[in-house]
C-alpha cells in the first residue's frame, strides 16, 4: 500500500511540475514584482499528521519585495494565512512556512501577498500534492 501512494505521489509530482510550468507567467518581471516558482514538501509529500513541517517556496523576484504572508488552500478549503519570516533573496530566492498535514491525500495551493508601490498585491498560485499518515 505505501508503494502504490509514494507511485501515484510521484507521478502526481511530475503532472502537476509539468501543468505548473506551463502556467507561471514566463515574461520579464516588472519593478518590484514577485512570482512564485514551486512549493516543495518534505518527503515527497507523505507526510505523518500532527507532526510541523516546513515548506519551501521558491519564488523569483524584481528588488527585494517586502512579503507580507503566503495564504494555502487544501483541495479548495481556506485560506489558512500565515505570516512569512526568514526571505532569502538572490539567485536561488525562497521562503519557509510551517505546515500541518490533513488527513488523507489532498492538494496543496498557496499564494503570497507582498508590498509593491504601497499596495497590498497577490501573486500567482503553486501547488503540490500531499497524503497525510497517521
């Protein structure tokens, strides 16, 4: 049974790499922007319920954008927002937030919201999926 959920995890992984890439906008970044790249969970996304894990978020950026919080669904339920602490900026830029895993096999979405020209904005969405175990 854990082999066939770490399989049908893997190919939802590559399906889902495939269909993100495809909808992250791909033109230049305008001043001050941010665009997030891909969300990564640990261990492949079988995760052990009641357990705190940190997803990285890799996001590329136009300056240094003040990040205020990162907002994730799970399969459509949310958002449960959080606010964002320790950004790394430069080539390989990203951002860690705490996460809980649900019970059973879910989709995991997740925006930011960040300051540009004093303005609050929302950037785009990636996803990934992840089996909660108990």
């Amino acid at each position: 049974m854990k082999r066939i959920l770490t399989s049908i995890l893997m190919i939802a992984a590559v399906l889902l790499t495939i269909s993100s890439c495809a909808t992250v906008p791909t033109g230049p970044l305008e001043e001050g922007e941010l665009r997030l790249l891909s969300l990564t969970v640990p261990d492949n996304g079988v995760l052990q319920i009641g357990i705190q894990y940190w997803v990285k978020i890799s996001f590329k950026a136009d300056g240094r954008p003040a990040i205020r919080r990162v907002c994730m669904f799970w399969s459509g339920e949310g958002p449960y927002c959080s606010p964002v602490k320790n950004v790394h900026y430069g080539s390989d830029a990203y951002f860690e937030v705490p996460l809980y895993a649900q019970p059973d096999y879910k989709r995991l979405e997740c925006y930011a919201e960040y300051v540009r020209e004093g303005k609050i904005l929302r950037t785009n969405t990636v996803a990934s999926y992840v089996a909660g175990k108990s």
